[in-house]
C-alpha cells in the first residue's frame, strides 16, 4: 500500500497532510484507513492539544469517482467514510482544517469534522454528489445543516454547485479566510494558542459543545445516511452519473 497520509507532531500540534496531488488529493479507501490510523495516533499522544488538517494546494476534490463507480451497495458501504470521520468528531482536542484550493464531496465532509475551518482566498467548497447521480455520504447531510443551517445546507447539496471562500466565510462555513500562502501558517498559529490554553478546560468545552449540538444524532444521522447512500449505488443515474465524470462529459440522468 502506498503511504498517502502523513503525521507529524510538534509544539504540542498534530499536522495529518494527505498527498495524492495528480487527483486534487481525493480520497479512497487505502487513504482513509491511513487516516484513520493517524487519529488514533494523536488521540493516544498526550502532548497533542490541537490537530490541523492540511493538505498542499488542495484540501480534497472528494471520494475517489474512479475508485466508486463501479461499486454496488454494498461496496458503497464498505467504502463510506463515516467510521473515519466520527473518530474526528469525538476527538478530545480541537480539530483545524486549513483549506487551500478544492474542498468539495468527502474532502468538504472531512473539513465539517472540524471544529475550526480556516480558507485560502482559493478554497472552492461544495457538495458536487448530485451531478454524479449520488448525495453526500460521510456526515454532510447531518454536519452541514447544523453548521449553515437547514436552506443553505440544502442549497448547497441540492445545487451541487460550489462556493468560493468569501461566500463560504459570509454563511459561517469557514472561520477565516486570509491569503492562500498564510492558510497553514494561520492554522498552525491559532492551533499553538490552543496549545497554550488549559488542556482539560479545552477538552471539556468541546466535549460540553459537541454533546449538545451533536452527540444526540451524528452516530444514528451517519447511520442512516450511509444507508440509503448506499443504496443509490443500485441506481442507473449514479453509474451514469460517475461514468459521464471519467468519460469527461455531461450526465444524462434517467430518474431510475
Ligand atoms: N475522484 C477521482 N479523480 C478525481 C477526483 C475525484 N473526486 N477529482 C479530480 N480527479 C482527477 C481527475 O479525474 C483528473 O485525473 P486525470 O488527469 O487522470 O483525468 C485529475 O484529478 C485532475 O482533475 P481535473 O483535470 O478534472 O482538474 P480540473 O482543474 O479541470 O477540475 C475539479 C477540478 C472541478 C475539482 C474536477 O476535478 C472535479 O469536478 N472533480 C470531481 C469533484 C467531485 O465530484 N467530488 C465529489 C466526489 S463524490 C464524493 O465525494 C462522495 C462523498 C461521499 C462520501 C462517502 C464515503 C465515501
């Protein structure tokens, strides 16, 4: 297996890079496993106050198309990415994502499981599912609405369409927006003023946060969204939908 998710640690911050560049850093199944590796080493590492999730030029263009198109439901539940994503969110201490370029599909998920979002001036955010015939898999359709609220979460998973980073700073999906060149360095700055503050009194406030604003339907709302993600991987429109992608056209969308 080819090492495609990097950790290194330092001053008290955990940096999870991704780097598969020649596919805008999509993810697969061999790279979420090492990502899911990576967590559980900064969850068992005590000098770890914050974790920053970066990746050079692109956040993520997503799940890997190519690596989908051909799965049926349940390839599409073996390859769902929730399992990973939930260990993000009940993490004791902060997660950053530091956003360069594309965060769109599952790399956009993997952004909401932070609890910060900091953008370049480049960052393009979004929820593209439903131009490949499928919908947001991996907790968008639980974290997103929480997070925008309910007609924006829609708008943006119903349109497919993705927002630059000024919009996504004016609908509260990212925190910050600063200079594509200063994205990590921001993160890294804000994560090593975590790092100063009380550690338990920082584990505890997220804890407290994430447990009224979360913990009662992320598990169950991942669940049930897994599920019936699944299952549109028995329909016509999604095999139209991800080959149009590779054959680098236009879907025709049938409705069955
Ligand atoms: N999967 C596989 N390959 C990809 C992906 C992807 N998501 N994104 C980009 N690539 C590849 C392209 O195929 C291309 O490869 P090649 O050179 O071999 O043709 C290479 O990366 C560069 O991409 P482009 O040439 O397309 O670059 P452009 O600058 O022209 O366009 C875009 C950039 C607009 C980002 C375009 O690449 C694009 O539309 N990508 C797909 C975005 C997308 O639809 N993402 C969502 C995927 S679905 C998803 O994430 C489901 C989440 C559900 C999660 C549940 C658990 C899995």
């Amino acid at each position: 297996m080819m090492t495609q998710a990097s950790l290194t640690i330092g001053e008290g911050v955990a940096l999870i890079s991704v780097e598969r560049p020649e596919a805008l850093n999509a993810l697969n199944r061999d790279i979420v496993d090492q990502i899911d590796v990576l967590i559980d080493r900064v969850a068992e590492d005590e000098s770890v106050r914050c974790l920053i999730l970066h990746s050079d030029r692109n956040f993520a263009a997503g799940a890997d198309i190519k690596a989908m198109a051909s799965c049926d439901e349940e390839g599409a539940k073996a390859f769902c990415f929730s399992p990973t994503y939930n260990k993000l969110t009940r993490l004791s201490v902060p997660v950053i994502a530091a956003i360069e370029g594309y965060a769109l599909g599952g790399g956009m998920e993997l952004a909401l499981t932070a609890d910060i979002r900091i953008a370049g001036e480049s960052a393009k955010m979004g929820f593209p599912e439903v131009t490949l015939g499928i919908f947001p898999g991996a907790g968008g359709t639980i974290r997103a609405p929480k997070l925008i609220g309910e007609a924006l979460a829609k708008e943006l998973i119903f349109t497919g369409d993705p927002i630059d980073a000024d919009r996504a700073l004016s609908i509260g999906l990212v925190n910050k927006v600063v200079d594509d060149d200063q994205v990590l360095e921001t993160a890294m700055k804000m994560a090593k003023r975590i790092a100063r503050r009380g550690p338990v009194a920082v584990r505890m406030a997220k804890d407290v946060i994430n447990r009224g604003l979360l913990d009662n339907n992320v598990e169950k709302g991942t669940e049930l969204e897994a599920e019936q993600w699944a299952k549109l991987f028995n329909t016509e429109d999604q095999k139209e939908g991800m080959k149009a992608f590779m054959e680098k056209r236009k879907p025709e969308f049938r409705n069955r």
